[in-house]
C-alpha cells in the first residue's frame, strides 16, 4: 500500500470524503462490513446526509433518493405531462420488492427512513379523481411540514392504489409532490380482488389518515 493510500485510510476527514464519493448501495451496506472505523464514519453527519438519512441544508436544488428511485420506480417517475407514467397495483408487484419480500418488510429496514429527496420534501399535494357514466369528480388534500420519509409515503401510497392508477409529479409548482390518483367507478358494483397481499405490506408501518376535502363535480352530464 503506498503512503499515500495509508494517509487516506488513516485519516478520517479524508476516509469520510472518500466514502462519500462511494454508490449509494456500497455506502450504506458494504462500508460499514469493512472495519469498526468505517462503520463508525458512515455514522458522521455528512455520510448520514450522503445516504439520504439527515437533510442537506446546503441542498437547494430538488434531487430524488437515487437508491429509493432505483428499488421503487413507480413512486419516481419524473415525467409530468399528459403522457406521464401511471403505475397500479402491478407496478408495484414488479418492484424488487416481490423477489426479496421479508427483506423489505422488516420493521427496522433502511429504506423506511430515508428521505425521498434533498432538501426534504414538505408540500405534498394528493388530488384523487373518480370517474363514472355521469361524469366526472375530483377531492383535494394538501400534507404539509413534512421531511417526507420513503416509510411515510409507501404507508400512504399502499391503500390507495388498490383500485386506482396512480401518477408522481415532482416540484410542478403546486406542491414539492404532486399525487394523482384515478379511479373508475363502474355502474354495477362488483368485489375486486386484492392486488397485493400482505407480502406487501411493511412491518412497521403506520396508519396515516388523509384530510381530503368534499367531493367537487367536473364536467357532469
């Protein structure tokens, strides 16, 4: 090992700049494997905030949780125009997730506590429109002071989307996080089965009631 190697690994200002610079995924899971002292700075304040745990408040510019982005792709499409993604129920059976399920419901895993972006996001705008033969109808709700945590929003999304289409806007100027839920409501009431079952279901997750305002009707006939 060369000298100057040596300065780095036993230095600890220049190992936690260096394990900064790391993949996210080798950061939070491989560092800490690697000795005490690795462990112990992947605990600082600037590699908590490298892994989405603590805010920046040096962040100004809106960046989405990469790892969160990677492992649960229907919550952060980006695409806010009239061809946007919309995700179901199934979109979130082909998440990573449906392989590895007892990993991901654990009460104590990580990805519950990681921030969906730096800055953290506060507005959170849910607009839930339900469409039928007689026309069309639309509620509002607005969460606000958030530091929005991936374990919240999942605990939020998973009853929703059940039966509805769901879209993700980001920083759209209405809110930090733009929700659109779509629902059809058929003239003859049937039992639908339920899409996901417990295996989706975290451990440690909450029950979070939405404030939504009264139903508003658009365009009826």
């Amino acid at each position: 090992m060369s000298s100057a190697q040596e300065s780095v690994i036993s230095t600890p200002e220049l190992l936690e700049h260096t394990l900064s610079l790391l993949p996210m995924r080798d950061l939070l899971v491989a560092a800490p494997l690697v000795s005490r002292t690795w462990h112990t700075i992947t605990l600082s304040p600037t590699i908590q905030r490298a892994l989405f745990f603590n805010p920046d408040p040096s962040a100004t510019v809106p960046v989405q949780n990469p790892l969160l982005a990677e492992i649960f792709p229907p919550f952060f499409a980006s695409e806010c125009e009239e061809n946007r993604f919309w995700g179901t129920a199934y979109s979130i059976k082909e998440m990573p997730w449906a392989d590895a399920p007892d990993a991901f419901k654990r009460a104590n895993a990580s990805w519950r506590r990681m921030l969906v972006t730096q800055p953290p996001t506060q507005t959170m705008v849910i607009v839930h429109r339900s469409s039928g033969m007689g026309g069309s109808s639309e509620r509002r709700a607005v969460v606000n002071d958030l530091s929005l945590r991936m374990g919240l929003l999942y605990d939020i999304m998973l009853p929703l989307v059940h039966n509805a289409s769901f879209s993700l806007c980001w920083n759209n100027g209405e809110g930090d996080l733009t929700i659109s839920l779509r629902t059809s409501v058929s003239c003859t009431p049937r039992r639908r089965p339920r899409i996901l079952d417990e295996r989706f279901e975290s451990e440690a997750k909450e029950q979070v009631h939405i404030d939504f305002g009264e139903w508003v009707g658009i365009g009826w006939r």
